[in-house]
C-alpha cells in the first residue's frame, strides 16, 4: 500500500505589513490514486465519492466535475507536453470529514518509476475558486519551483508576489514550504511538516480523537486570524475578478 496518512502540524509566519503568527496541528492523507477504492473497500470509516466520518471526493479537486482525478492529470501533463510516461500520481490534501473540508493546499506527484517528473499545486481561497500550478521537476533529488502569484487568496496580501515552493520527497516524514515574497523580500512563510502513519482503521479512529472536527478548525482559524491581521491594522484588498478553476504551466 502506497498511500499514508501524515500526521504534524502547519506553520504561518508573515513577516509585514504586520508581523503575525500560527500553528495549528492538522493531519494529511497521502494518496495514491489507484489505490482509492481499495482504501474505501478495507477502512469502514472512509469512503469514496460518498459521505461517511472521513470521506474523499473527486470533485474537490481538479476541474471539480467528479471525473478521475487521474485522467484529469494526465489529460494536463499531455496538454503541457511534459513526460507522457507517468504511471504514479499521489495526491496530499485534508480528508472530508462528516462531509465538509477545506483545503487550502493540495499537492498533486506525478512519478514514472519512482521518480518524480512533475507537480500540481492546486491552490484555493474561500470563495470556492483555485487556481493550479504546473511545474515539471528537472532535478529529482531538489525539489524547488519559484512563479508569479497568479491568484487572489489572501485579502491582506498583494497579487504582485512570488511563490517560492520547496519540498521532500514524501517518505517517513513530509516536509513543504511556501515562501511569498516581493521585490523588497520575504512577505510571508507557510510550512507543513509530519510523521508518516499507516492508511487504515485503527490509525483512522486515533486521528479523529486527536484531531476533531479538523476541517471545521482549519476554515474557523483562517477567518479568525483574519479578523486578527484587520486588528492589526492589515490592509484589505478586494478581488477583482472571480473564478471557478484555473490552471497554468510555469517554468
């Protein structure tokens, strides 16, 4: 069984306008996209494309239609002309719990034989609207991409930024970093970091006392801390346009 839970913590540094912090505790399922109904089939407490205490859905991800996420991610890596020879794709993203998720991250791996050849960050704000990401991996052993912000998020922060994404190869331990900058430097840090814990019932049942209600949690802090950083005297930009799913290749 490829696929795996991670089990850590999230990290939010801003640096200015304001200087603002926080963590929270949070868990990850890591999987491998063949292996969904598998892991329906075998945990009682998880299911797929229908609702139960976790759930995973094809339509939070991707074009949102309901249709295979892993069709869905070959059809763009055809469409970017990048390698045609993936036969491994593994998702990270927060589960649905009791129905209801947010996630703010999700991370697509694209592998032939074990080697990763490109990535998808797909990216969502609160306005139900996300905007994917597309890099093709050149050095398998450093995994770094740097791009334009191309997609509103944050109400107190500018679109004329740059994401500069860094990670480790999920093994034992999961290790991601987003760093926002602007001409002027650092603007902000998020990373997300875990232990590895098998995909089944037991581990399941342990995380949701751990971590209750963890994606009702996740959204409730976002706006809290917002309501914090406006405290703090943060300056509000509105959107100016609204979206439902965009997609970009950047290299």
């Amino acid at each position: 069984m490829n696929s795996c839970i991670y089990n850590g913590e999230v990290l939010h540094t801003r640096f200015k306008p304001v200087k603002h912090h926080l963590k929270y505790k949070t868990f990850s399922l890591f999987i491998d996209l063949d292996e969904i109904e598998e892991l329906d089939k075998n945990n009682p407490i998880f299911s797929f494309n229908r609702f139960n205490i976790y759930s995973f859905y094809n339509k939070d991800h991707g074009d949102r239609n309901g249709k295979s996420l892993k069709n869905w991610v070959l059809e763009n890596l055809k469409r970017f002309n990048l390698d045609q020879k993936i036969n491994k794709i593994k998702l990270l993203c927060y589960p649905r719990i009791f129905g209801y998720v947010f996630n703010p991250l999700s991370i697509f791996y694209c592998y032939k034989n074990n080697e990763l050849k490109a990535i998808f960050y797909e990216v969502k704000n609160t306005f139900n609207e996300q905007h994917t990401y597309v890099f093709k991996i050149n050095d398998n052993e450093k995994v770094e991409q740097k791009c334009k912000k191309k997609f509103y998020v944050s109400p107190f922060m500018d679109m004329d930024t740059y994401y500069n994404f860094k990670l480790l190869h999920p093994k034992d331990e999961l290790f991601v970093s987003i760093k926002q900058t602007d001409k002027e430097g650092d603007i902000l840090v998020a990373v997300q970091t875990g232990k590895r814990k098998e995909f089944n019932f037991k581990q399941l049942i342990v995380n949701f006392i751990k971590y209750p209600l963890m994606t009702i949690k996740i959204i409730s802090a976002i706006h809290f801390e917002a309501f914090l950083l406006w405290k703090k005297g943060a300056k509000y930009r509105s959107r100016e346009k609204k979206i439902k799913s965009n997609l970009s290749y950047e290299e």
